[in-house]
C-alpha cells in the first residue's frame, strides 16, 4: 500500500518525494553527459526529467552534485 511504501522510507531517513527527485537528478545528469544530448538545451532536459522550474531544477542540481548542470555537462 502506498503507506506501507512510505513507511520504508521513512525508516531509510528520506522520503518518497526526496528519493523521486534523487532520481530525476540523476536520470538529467546522465543525460547532461551523454554525447547525443549534446545539442539539446538544459531546459529542454529538465522538462523531461518533470522539472517544470528552470531555477529550481538548477538549485537541486547544485545541492547534489556540487555545481551547476552547465558546468556538469562541460567536464
């Protein structure tokens, strides 16, 4: 059930919305990466991860990986 679903992450120390915005994270950094995304704009990436704010895509971005997803896809 989907209280049972929040109680194991609860007792992980995170939550279901935490752990689902992990992944989109990860999911955009992949692609902010990958050589055939090279052409498409951030935006466009974090639209397709389900971020609708720019800004706020950017700021998540930075708190997890330690810098900005421009400076991500330029290393």
């Amino acid at each position: 059930s989907e209280r049972y679903v929040h109680k194991l992450f609860e007792r992980s120390g995170t939550t279901f919305s935490d752990y689902l915005i992990d992944r989109r994270l990860v999911g955009a950094a992949a692609d902010l990466r990958d050589p055939a995304s090279g052409g498409r704009a951030i935006g466009a990436i974090a639209f397709d991860w389900g971020f609708s704010d720019l800004s706020h895509f950017a700021r998540r971005f930075k708190q997890r990986f330690g810098c900005r997803p421009r400076d991500w896809r330029a290393r």
